[in-house]
C-alpha cells in the first residue's frame, strides 16, 4: 500500500478521482456541479499537505481510494475540528480491507499534526465507521440543509 498527497500524484489519477468523487456524490447532492469539483480538488486539496488536503491510496500502481482532511466540513458545526472528509474507495477494492487502512493511515497523519481525536459525518455508511471504533456523537444537518447526517469523533 502506499499513500501520496493529492500534490504527488499524477494529473490523470486527480481526475479519475474528481470524477469518481462527482459521479458518486452528485446522485445525492443537487447543488454538486463538476467545474466547483474540480476546484475543490486541483486547487484546495493538491496544494500541500497543511489542512485542507487530499490523500489517494495505492496497491501497487492501482489507485485504489482517496480522503481528503479539512479544518472545517459543515458549515453549522464550525466547534468540530479536525476532519476526514470525502473518503471513497473505488468499487473494484471495497470489502477488501483498503477502507479501513486509509482511515487507519488518514489517523496517523492527523495525530502527526499534533491533532488527539477526528471528525467524520456520514449517511452511508454509519455501521462501517462504528466497526473500526469511531463513536457516534450526534445527527448533523448536512450543507444547503441537503439531509441528516450522523457526526463521529475518533481519538487519535
């Protein structure tokens, strides 16, 4: 496995993950729209590795799933700091382990920066994040008010 900040990978693996990270979220999002993606990810998350980033997970050459770590992730819960956001693994290397390693790795770095615990939010997969020990701490109204989300705090 390796991990490389969104700044180290090539142009082409940023755009398959822009455009995994659109396709699958847009479904669900209605003010999503691929131009504010694409900014987000060449120009916020590829520029260093201080907060916000991105991160992509490699087996071998394979780009296998992405995160990114943000200061602040929805807008109504500025007290929650720091964050795993955006975390996808490709269809192809679900169920495999990967998930739970780039979160492990996405733990790490956060603690690196001198960070004790994390915030994630989901509505997809509450029962995934629960598994590898993160604790639910309350439901959250997701940004443009766009649904409920459930918040979870980690200790790193």
């Amino acid at each position: 496995m390796i991990i490389k900040t969104f700044n180290d990978i090539s142009s082409s693996d940023l755009d398959k993950i822009i455009k995994q990270h659109f396709n699958h979220w847009s479904r669900y999002s209605q003010y999503m729209n691929i131009d504010d993606t694409t900014d987000k990810f060449k120009n916020i998350y590829a520029n260093d590795n201080n907060i916000p980033y991105g991160i992509a997970m490699y087996d071998k050459d394979n780009l296998v799933g992405f995160c990114v770590f943000k200061e602040n992730c929805l807008e109504k819960y500025p007290q929650f700091t720091p964050w795993i956001s955006d975390v996808m693994i490709f269809p192809d290397y679900r169920s495999k382990g990967y998930g739970k390693k780039l979160i492990d790795f996405a733990k790490d770095e956060l603690r690196k920066k001198g960070f004790n615990y994390c915030y994630l939010w989901t509505d997809k997969a509450p029962l995934f994040y629960e598994k590898i020990g993160f604790v639910y701490v309350q439901d959250v109204v997701k940004n443009n008010d766009d649904g409920i989300g459930r918040l979870y705090k980690i200790d790193l």
